[in-house]
C-alpha cells in the first residue's frame, strides 16, 4: 500500500489540532510525552495504543521508564509523517482525554 508524505502545507494545518504533540527536528515526525500516577497506569495505556496500533498496523516508536512514556509517530514507506500519523495520534489523545 502507498502511503503519501503530508506536504509542509498539509502537515501543519493538520498539526494544528494536535496541540500536545510537536515536530521533531527533522520535521519527519511527531512527539508527544504522557505521565501516568505509576508504572501500571503508564503500562495499561501502552497495551490500549498497541491494540489499536496493531488494528491500524502502523505501530509507533516509543519508550517507557516507570510512568513515563514517550511516543513517535511517522510513516517509514513515506519517509515523514502522512495522514495515517495524524489519525493515530488523535486515536491516543481520546485514550487519555
């Protein structure tokens, strides 16, 4: 399936309603950082993202220390960010709205 990079155009209209991640420096991702009571709130919400990750089979790159967990998405077959990095990242902000 091809994928398409967001235009610089696209991807900050589209980012405009995604306030709490950023872009990275590269310009080719988007980050956001979540902070949970404890280990297990942080592990419970990484299990939600992967389900739906595996539903929408595009996965994010991510880390988790303790309650802390951070999250990059980008779409590798368009070397950037697409559509499908917009929709996921709306997907994880309703988890923890």
């Amino acid at each position: 399936m091809s994928v398409e990079q967001l235009s610089a155009e696209e991807r900050d209209s589209w980012l405009r309603g995604l306030t709490k991640w950023t872009l990275s420096r590269d310009g080719k991702a988007i980050e956001r950082h979540f902070e949970f009571d404890d280990f297990s709130q942080a592990f419970g919400f990484m299990s939600r993202v992967a389900l739906i990750a595996e539903k929408r089979d595009h996965h994010p790159e991510w880390s988790n220390v303790y309650n802390k967990v951070e999250i990059t998405l980008t779409t590798h077959d368009a070397d950037g960010l697409s559509l499908r990095d917009v929709k996921m990242a709306r997907r994880i902000d309703e988890l923890v709205a």
